[in-house]
C-alpha cells in the first residue's frame, strides 16, 4: 500500500469521526490541535487505525502519532 492510499484511508477515519473539511486534511494536520481531539478521541482513533490496516500499534507509539503525516509514516513502515 502507497503512502497516498494510506493518506486516503486515515483520512476516510478522520471523516468519519471528527467534524472537518476535507479540504482540512493534511500531513501536517494535528489530531489534537486541528481537530481538537482529546486523550479518549486519540484511542478510539488508534483502534480504528488498528483495525484498518490489520497492525497492532502499542501505546508507547501511539503517544508518538501527533500529526497526519506521523501516523501514514508509521503505518507505511509497519507494512514494510
């Protein structure tokens, strides 16, 4: 899977579960800046994240999945 069908599928996530424009949807955006996003809306992002491409992400990592372009970066590496 490329780096643009991870984007496009995270970004599906977002959509689904936070209100913004997709026009919003960056690399850059910051789950908890932009979409205002508190401690239970990261986990519950992180297991949908999880479930979607079938890969286990530990709490020590997903501490470490602030922006966008972190998580398809790290999805992209466990796919590897």
């Amino acid at each position: 899977m490329t780096e643009q069908e991870i984007f496009s599928k995270v970004s599906d996530i977002i959509l689904e579960n936070f209100d913004i424009d997709p026009a919003n949807i960056t690399m850059d955006l910051n789950f908890q800046n932009d979409l205002n996003a508190d401690s239970i809306d990261i986990v519950e992002f992180v297991l949908e994240l999880e479930d979607a491409f079938g890969a286990e992400i530990s709490d020590e990592d997903a501490e470490k999945l602030a922006t966008m372009g972190d998580a398809v970066r790290y999805i992209a590496s466990k796919q590897a």
